[in-house]
C-alpha cells in the first residue's frame, strides 16, 4: 500500500508539474504536491469520516491501515511548509502567503466535498440494501469482520509477508538507481524510507487526545498530529539546506528521495484537514482555527529558522 501511496504522490507530481502539464511549480503558489493533498483529502471525506464506522464493522485495523496508512501518507505537509518557505527564502511572500491560505481553502473545500458526496453515496446504498434486503443484510459484515485470533494472525501474516517483499525489492532498486543515478533513483529510494515515516506517525497520533502536562489540558488538541507535521517540516527544511550546501547529484538525488517517502509519508495534510472539519462542524470555530494557525506558524517559522536564514547568510542559489 506504502509503495502504492509513493508512486501515486510522484506520478501527480509528474503529471501536473513544468514537464507535463504544467500547473504547479516551486515557483508558484499552487506547488508540486497540491493534486495529491487534494486527492487524499477528498477520500479522507469519503472513509475517514462518513464510511469509517462501516469499515469499522469489518476490522479496527483496516481503518488505521485506510486512514493512517494510505490517506494519510498519500497527502504531504512538510512537502508544502518547504515549497512555501522556499518562496519566502526568495523573496516571494506574497506567494508564501498565497499558498498557504490558497491550499488550506483548497484541501479543506476537498474534503468538505468528499464528505458531502460521501454521505450522498452511503444514503443510496443504505437504500438500494433495504429494497433489496436479500443482497446485503448485517450477517455478511458479520462474516466479514476480523474478529477472531485466527483471522488476525493470517492477515497480519499475510500482509507482513507481502510488504516485506515489496519493502526488499524497493531497497535492492532503490540502491542500484542511486549507485547509478538512473531515473527513478528518487522514487525507488522514497518508497524504500516510506514505511519508517508511517510507522513513527502512527506512534504520535497516539498522543492525540491526551492532553498536556499532569492536567491533562488542550485534550482538545490533536498533538499528535501537530508534533508529526511540525517536525516533518523541520527535517525537510534541514535536508533542504543540506542539499544546498553539499550540491552533489547523488546527495540531492538521496535527499530529495528521504524527503519524498520519509517525510512525506510522516507528516500528513488529509487528517491535519479532517481534524480541522470536525472542529467546524461541532461548532468548535476558534479551536480550529487556532489548531491550523499553530500548525502553519511552527512549521513555517521553524522552516525558516533552519533554511532560508542560511541561505541567506552563506548566499546559497
């Protein structure tokens, strides 16, 4: 699912980037990974919020492994804080500015949309299985559902098995491209990095409603998802300047591969954009807001910190 995840994200990227299309650049507000942070919002509308109680009948571990793992990875923060400080680094603001309020509009609209149309679908389905109760009834989820000690250990086997195939085969091309320097060396050596980068997510959301200190205060705060997004961003910037100041083709092409599934696999813009709409839609305005704003102004100022102020000082181009 993980390599699934990298080669759609790079594939978008391609797609409506400079070489093909042409509809998002670095130089731009509407930057490279907006398609894919658009995608993965719109189905986070569909089963992260209106199907994932249904899914939820069949096994608690799909939904994570749906949300958590696909949707969440599919869509990149860090990817878009970096591009944003990168404008600002040159000057940009404006386009800085621009990008940030744009995307958040664009992702948040996306996922508005994809619940609405999520809701939409699941009413029609729920209707068609009433008319015809003889196709579905609540005895086939039941013989669906991963409820048994046994159900789980074949899946999980099964799925260890198959992504520990994939995960060899990555790191095996990943090291002959990057040796090589053949096209693809980015995208093989992202989805070799990308599973890590899930893994440690998946640790944070935990702390995601537990709240700050003895008192357990902000429980209302998804810190989990903040730390992830925010220290993304930060070792994004890092590498970024690293890239500048060491300006090798194969440290650039290793770079650019760790920031593409590491980083973009840990941080993550379709939960971030969920959080944000059920905040809203329990009438929680001002907790959502100050939720984004923080998001947007620790990453950005962080990225700044750590690479426009030395690309400014050692006048890097």
């Amino acid at each position: 699912m993980l390599l699934f995840v990298v080669f759609t994200r790079y594939g978008l990227q391609k797609l409506f980037g400079p070489d093909c299309l042409a509809l998002t650049s670095d130089q731009s507000p509407l930057y490279p990974d907006l398609p894919s942070n658009m995608l993965g919002s719109f189905l986070m509308g569909w089963f992260g919020i209106i199907f994932k109680a249904d899914i939820r009948q069949i096994s608690d571990h799909l939904i994570v492994g749906i949300s958590t793992g696909y949707m969440g990875s599919l869509t990149t923060f860090s990817g878009w804080n970096q591009k944003m400080v990168g404008l600002s680094s040159k000057g940009h603001w404006v386009y800085a500015v621009a990008g940030i309020v744009l995307g958040m509009f664009i992702v948040n609209e996306c996922i508005t949309v994809g619940a609405e149309t999520g809701e939409r679908l699941r009413s029609s389905i729920q209707k068609y299985i009433r008319e015809n109760s003889s196709i579905g009834s609540k005895c086939d989820w039941d013989h669906w559902r991963v409820d048994t000690r046994t159900k789980h250990f074949v899946l999980l086997s099964v799925m260890m098995v198959l992504l520990s195939f994939l995960w060899v085969l990555s790191v095996v091309l990943a090291v002959v491209k990057v040796h090589s320097l053949d096209d693809g060396a980015v995208l093989w050596l992202g989805c070799s990095v990308a599973p890590p980068g899930v893994w440690l997510r998946w640790y944070l959301a935990r702390l995601n409603g537990q709240g700050v200190g003895k008192q357990r205060s902000l429980r209302w705060l998804p810190i989990g998802t903040l730390a992830a997004n925010v220290l993304a961003a930060g070792i994004m910037a890092a590498l970024a300047v690293t890239s500048k100041a060491v300006h090798t083709k194969q440290s650039a092409t290793i770079l650019s591969g760790i920031q593409l599934g590491f980083l973009g696999c840990l941080s993550t813009v379709s939960t971030f954009a969920a959080e944000v709409y059920t905040m809203r839609r329990s009438g929680q305005i001002a907790k959502a807001f100050v939720y984004a704003a923080s998001t947007f102004l620790l990453s950005f100022v962080l990225g700044t910190l750590v690479y426009s102020v030395p690309v400014w000082v050692k006048h890097y181009g």
